[in-house]
C-alpha cells in the first residue's frame, strides 16, 4: 500500500514514519516548517498529487504559525483519506484544535498514539515504532540507563539524582531530523538493563504512555514506569514493568533488582509488544475502515 506522510521538522517523527515502511514500501514523505511565520503549506498539495498515495497521514504541531490551515488539510483529504496522528492527544491543549479539525473536516480519523484519554480523537493507540534498529542480540553493558534531556523539569527531579548517585547512566539525544542519532540510541537501549521513565505530558498537567515505553520494549529493557502513568492500562504492572512513585523508589529498585528478574520483565514487555502492539499492529487499526 502506497502511503505519503506530512509531518513537522522534529526528529520525534523519524521512528513513527519508519514504523510504516518496517511492514510496508517506502511512503512518500514531506516536512514543514511549524515555527515559519505563517502557513507552511504552498507545496503540500502538489506533494500529494505527485505521491498519488492510497492513505496519508499527517503529524503537526497544536498551534505554532507554520501549520497548514484546516482548508488546506481539508483538500488534501478530498485527494485522499487522511489520518491525523497525533503525539499528546491525551493533553488538554490539543483539545480545542482537534475539535476545530472535526468540525472542519480535516481528517477521516484522528488518532492520539499516547494511550492516554482524549475526548477529540477518533482512536487512542499507542507509538507506532519501528521496531528495525532494535534487532539483533545485544550483550546488557550498563545496569541502568536514561536517554533524554532533563533539565528543568518534572523528569529531571527523578532521573538527575539517579545519575548523580552514579545508579543511572545518562546519554543526551542528538536533535534534529538531519543529525539524527536514533540508530545508535536503539543500541545504546538494546544494551541497557534497566530505564527509568516519566510519563509527564508536555504541559506536565496530565500523565501518558510515552514512545520510551515502547522503545523499552523492543530492547528487551525493563522499565521502571510512572506509578500514575496510564501505562497500567495497556500492560501489567510487575510484569511488564515496575512502577515507582519517587526518584527514591526508583533508586531502591535498581540497587535491590536482581539482573534475572530485569531481564524477565524485559522480555516480557518485549513480547507483549510485538504480540499487541507492534507498529503493524497499530497502523493497521488506524486505517481500518478508511483505506
């Protein structure tokens, strides 16, 4: 199946686009500019006259100037079905713009992949992500580690204190789609025992089931998740992951854990992904009925 995605500059798309082509031809594929001054939309439409897909999907940003107008989305959708995938459906400021998208029809159906709970979207899934850069077999290298920014914030207040106590190695991302380093992070993961994850929203009003979950899981990594994070609805706690409620806890769990029981859980969120929630799995569900 022929698929064609528009989608903001950020790298965090990267793994999502790459989901689709990890059980399906190479989409068609075009960036805009989100922070442009204006509209950033003048090649779009003949983006998808030329890709001449069978689906589209479309991942942006909630307010910032560069998004394509709904008459713009509202027209590639008369070309084609398309489907609005959207990172932090389960955050309340997302709300009123996928409200105006229904009311203008935008989309065939919107879909929040952060497992959390969103009045606006038609299907609340999980992050698709391609599951390629996580095979092989890897030797476990670190006991625990962190791969993400954490200064400032909720998540800084609960992994600094693991790096500084020397419990947590952490590893700084590389930003933007052109100096992207996601290959070298799935290895870095795949080689990682244990990871810690905040399940704090963008805005930090609300918890969610970030792409970290997943990404956990296809390295066979055991996760120390959130105990508030809607995670425990889509996997079992103490089975799939452990939850914790402080920076505290966390600590304790990976001074006490035995390597075995960490690698247990980590196969067993492993497995239940590619079972329930693969990136095939989920796109599948998506176009349903659209396609």
């Amino acid at each position: 199946m022929k698929a064609a995605f528009i989608t903001t500059s950020t790298d965090n798309c990267n793994p999502i686009v790459g989901g689709w082509e990890s059980f399906n031809e190479t989409p068609a594929w075009t960036r805009y500019n989100e922070a442009a001054a204006g509209p950033d939309e003048s090649h779009l439409l003949p983006f998808i006259k030329e890709a001449a897909p069978d689906v589209a999907f479309y991942i942006g940003a909630a307010w910032l100037p560069g998004n394509p107008r709904a008459e713009t989305l509202g027209a590639i959708r008369e070309l084609v079905p398309l489907i609005h995938i959207c990172f932090d459906g389960g955050d309340a400021p997302w709300w009123p713009k996928m409200a105006e998208y229904s009311q203008a029809g935008c989309f065939s159906r919107q879909v929040n992949i952060d497992g959390a709970s969103c009045p606006t979207a038609d299907l609340t899934t999980l992050v698709p992500i391609d599951p390629r850069p996580y095979a092989g077999d890897y030797t476990k290298r670190r006991k625990a580690g962190f791969a993400g920014f954490t200064a400032n914030t909720y998540r800084g207040s609960v992994v600094n204190p693991l790096v500084q106590h020397g419990l947590v190695e952490l590893r700084h991302r590389k930003t933007g789609y052109k100096n992207n380093d996601y290959d070298d992070f799935a290895k870095w993961l795949c080689e990682t025992g244990i990871t810690v994850n905040t399940a704090v929203t963008g805005t930090e009003w609300r918890r969610h089931v970030k792409g970290r979950v997943i990404e956990a899981g296809l390295a066979k990594c055991c996760l120390l998740e959130d105990d508030q994070s809607p995670t425990k609805n889509w996997f079992t706690p103490m089975v799939d992951y452990i939850p914790f409620g402080t920076s505290e806890e966390a600590a304790y769990i990976i001074k006490h854990m035995p390597e075995q029981q960490a690698r247990t859980i980590g196969e067993s969120l492993h497995a239940k992904i590619h079972e329930r929630y693969s990136a095939k799995t989920i796109y599948e569900a998506m176009i349903k009925g659209v396609v």
